[in-house]
C-alpha cells in the first residue's frame, strides 16, 4: 500500500506537472488564436445617446481594410442594417489597394439607408477610383464628401467630410441642423474651422492591441491624444472609432472592430 500511494503521489505530482506544461503551452497558444482568430472578426456595437429624446439613429463605421475577404464586410453590412440607423457614415481607409476597391463598394452597398463617406490615407495611396465612390455612396440616398457638406435627413442634419482641408466656409454650421463632421484623422479636431455637434474620426484603429492600464502599443501619425473612444476637443466633441479591418498583422487583442451608434437631435 505504501508503495501504491507512492506511486499513486509521484503519479499526482506527475499529473500537476504535465498540466503545468500543457497550460504552459496552452495559454500562449489560446491566447494568440483569441489575438488573431477570434477578436479580429468579433464585432462590438456600442450605442451613444446623445440626447435625451433622440430623433435619429446614425451608425459609423470606418478603417475597412478590405482585402477580399467579402464575408468579412458582408457580416457587417448585415449588423448595420439590423440596427436600422437612419444614417450610416464611413471615414475612411476601404482599402490598401485600388483592386480591392471597387468589390468592397459592391458589398457596401448592401447598407439600407443613406450613407456618407470620406477617403482615408490608405484610399489616396492606393489612387483609388473616387469617382466610382461617389457614385455607389450617392445611390444610397447619401454622398462621398471630399471637403464638401451636404444636408441631409430632410436637413435635419449636415455632413461635412473632411479630406485635404480642415473646414473652410463650406464646414460652418447649419442653424437649425445637427452638425456632424466625419474626419479621417483624429489629430485634425484641433485643427478645424468650425467647431460641430459630433466628429467621427478612425485611422487610430486604437492600436489593434491594447494593454490593459497602458493602451495602445501603437499609434499611427495625426493621432495625437485620440487614439481611442470620447473626447472633448476645440472641434466639438470627438468620437474615434477603432475600426473594422487591420493594418499589417490581422490582430486585435482588448480592441474589437466596432459599430457605433449615435442617438442624437
Ligand atoms: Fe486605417
């Protein structure tokens, strides 16, 4: 017998080991499938009321990265029209390559409502056909804004897109109308003419991989202090959202692509 417990005791103390190394194994292991499989395409919707009796619904997403994964972007078109916004708007990045640019439109497409949409520095790179942007954008009932504003929701609420300039007369606010500017870089808040109701802003992706009580490990250039959430800026108040796609590496870890919802007028 005392044999057996010693065998049964180094067979325990042989057990915690193995389970010590399989965990040793297994938790860097799980941790980078979270890192590079799960989180990646595990998409947040995070509803901001802005009002305390809003009048519409404006969904903002940005920072596509489209790569010809058309599932991908087709989920997402799908969580944006079940959410039924009035408005949806994009600020920027649909792509890293003018190939991509025109079956990403395609899919974007899908959203059921009118949608804004301004060109990201990864647009520009890639010479992207903005011409077909501003075609697919003004089917939706909504427009691709080059530095331009339009009314919209029966000028209930003007877009101004912002691209090589930031502001200018055709940024200034609309007496009566909710003011909503859409910027690709959220450095630019501090830089605009006119100050707005609600800016959007992407490019910082949040950094894809943020540590908790640090954040983002990276920060791309015009971000400054906005790399990611509520600001209040000399612009207005400033949301920036941390993205749909990836830029380099497909990781995200404590960062997950979103769909924002503001509730506001
Ligand atoms: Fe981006």
């Amino acid at each position: 017998m005392k044999g057996g417990m010693s065998v049964e005791g180094a067979t325990a103390g042989w057990s915690r080991r193995r389970w010590l190394l399989h965990a040793a194994w297994m938790l860097p292991t799980a941790g980078a499938a979270h890192v590079a499989g799960v989180e990646p395409r595990w998409l947040a919707v995070r509803t901001h009321r802005m009002s305390a009796s809003p009048m519409f619904r404006i969904a903002h997403f940005t920072d596509i990265h489209y790569r010809g994964d058309p599932g991908r972007l087709a989920d997402m078109v799908g969580a944006v029209n079940r959410l039924k916004p009035d408005l949806a708007v994009f600020t920027g990045d649909l792509v890293e390559e003018a190939r991509f640019f025109d079956p990403a439109l395609e899919v974007l497409s899908g959203v059921g409502c009118p949608m804004y949409g301004i060109p990201g520095n990864h647009d520009h790179w890639a010479r992207a056909d903005f011409g077909l942007a501003r075609r697919v954008f003004g089917a939706t009932g909504g427009g691709w804004l080059q530095d331009e504003s339009a009314l919209a929701l029966g000028g209930r609420v003007r877009v101004h897109g912002l691209d090589r300039r930031m502001g200018g007369g055709a940024m200034a606010p609309v007496a009566g109308a909710f003011n909503l500017t859409l910027m690709h870089y959220p450095a630019w808040a501090d830089r605009v003419s006119h100050r707005s109701d609600l800016m959007l802003a992407g490019h910082s992706h949040g950094g894809q991989v943020r540590l908790p009580f640090y954040g983002a490990l990276v920060r791309p250039h015009d971000v400054g202090r906005y790399e990611l959430g509520w600001y209040e800026t000399q612009g207005g108040p400033l949301y920036v959202n941390p993205g749909i796609g990836c830029l380099g590496f497909d990781v995200r870890f404590n960062c997950r692509p979103e769909v924002s919802i503001f509730e506001v007028g």
